[in-house]
C-alpha cells in the first residue's frame, strides 16, 4: 500500500461547469425559441390590424407558422436535457474534483428559461380563446396578449444572457449540492417539463394547421 492511499480526498475548490453548462444550453433553447415564436406572432398580430378582415383560417396559419420556432427548439431541448441527466446520474457514481450544483441552482435556471414559453403559451390561449368563441373579439384581450408577447419576446433575451453566464461564472458554495441524489432527480424534473410542453406545443400546432387548411 502506497503512502498515498491513506491521504483524503482533496476538497472541492469550484462547481463544475460542464455539470451546469449542459442543462443551461436545454433551459435556453426554450427560452429562445419562445422569444422567436413571440416575435413571429407579433407580426401576425400586425397583420391583421392591416388586414381587418382576416379570418380565423389565416390567423390560425399566421400561428402556426410562429410555432415551429419554439417546437425545434423544444425538440432539441429535450436531446440536451437527456445529455444533462445522464451526466448529472455519472457524477453520482464517478469521483470527480468538482462539486455539482443544488437542484435549487437547476431549478431557479429552468425558471428563467421557461417563464418565456409559459407567457407565450398563455398569450395564444387567449388569442384562440377568443377567436373561437366569439366573445368579445380580439380588442378585448389585445392589450394582454401585447404584453404576454412583449415579457416572452424580452424574457427570451434575458434569461438566454442569465443562463450562459450563470453557467461559466464561479458559484457559490451555498449553490453546491449537499445530496449527489438531489441534482440529477431536478434534472429529471425539468425535463418531464419540457416534454410535456413540447407535446402540448406539438399538438396544439398541428390542430391549428389542420384549421388553416379547413378553411381556406
């Protein structure tokens, strides 16, 4: 037996970044995706200030089309996230020299990347909500929509610049995982939320498509 497999571990100095850089890269592809969809919708909603006669097929199209943005990224979101859990379950069983990020550091990150596509999910809901139950009309819930698209489109940026940089910059020891079981358990979490909306944007861009074409 050698001297130096009696030593200790050596402690940790740093959070890893790899460990925080793969999940940030899944929670921002949503996060730009919403931002690219809102920016799309808000021409659509341009579109039909100009066209006041618009119908309910062409707008149905109009979002649909603003929708494929946020479902590739969603899709490429999931990929990434499946890196990131797999790597956050390895550093459970691998001796590294790095410490892991708390679930709290993963969660507050899927925060940031989401709230985007949760303000863009709900800014289209109302907008059908009132397409397709005539009630009140579109002038009744304009305002709402405008600043639901507004939050996506600035939130998108924002939190894209948050997360990158939240992934590089030293962390905090009080951001270190205390549990090695903790993290990748968020990991899993995070992703059932992004397929889920990804199942729900799929479908509900495909049921709009499918109106587009009954339509016109």
């Amino acid at each position: 037996m050698t001297p130096d497999a009696n030593l200790p571990p050596a402690p940790l100095s740093r959070a890893s970044i790899l460990a925080r850089i793969i999940p940030a890269l899944s929670y921002a592809l949503p996060a730009i995706g919403a931002a690219g969809s809102a920016l799309l919708f808000i021409n659509v909603i341009r579109a039909m200030r100009d066209a006041e006669a618009a119908g309910i097929g062409a707008v149905s199209a109009g979002i649909s089309e603003a929708n494929m943005v946020i479902v590739v990224t969603l899709y490429l979101a999931i990929v990434v996230g499946l890196i990131g859990i797999v790597a956050g379950f390895a550093r459970m069983f691998v001796k590294t020299t790095t410490a892991s990020p708390s679930a709290w550091f993963y969660f507050v990150m899927g925060v940031f990347g989401f709230a985007p596509m949760f303000a863009l999910w709900q800014a289209q809901s109302l907008m059908l909500q009132v397409m397709f139950s005539r009630s009140g009309g579109v002038v009744s819930v304009a305002r709402q929509i405008t600043a639901l698209l507004m939050f996506g489109l600035c939130a998108g940026v924002v939190s894209l610049v948050i997360l990158l940089v939240s992934s590089v910059v030293p962390l905090p020891r009080m951001l270190w995982a205390k549990r090695k079981w903790a993290p990748p358990v968020m990991l899993v979490v995070m992703e059932i939320v992004v397929i889920v909306m990804t199942v729900l944007y799929h479908l509900r861009t495909a049921w709009l498509y499918q109106q587009a074409r009954e339509r016109f």
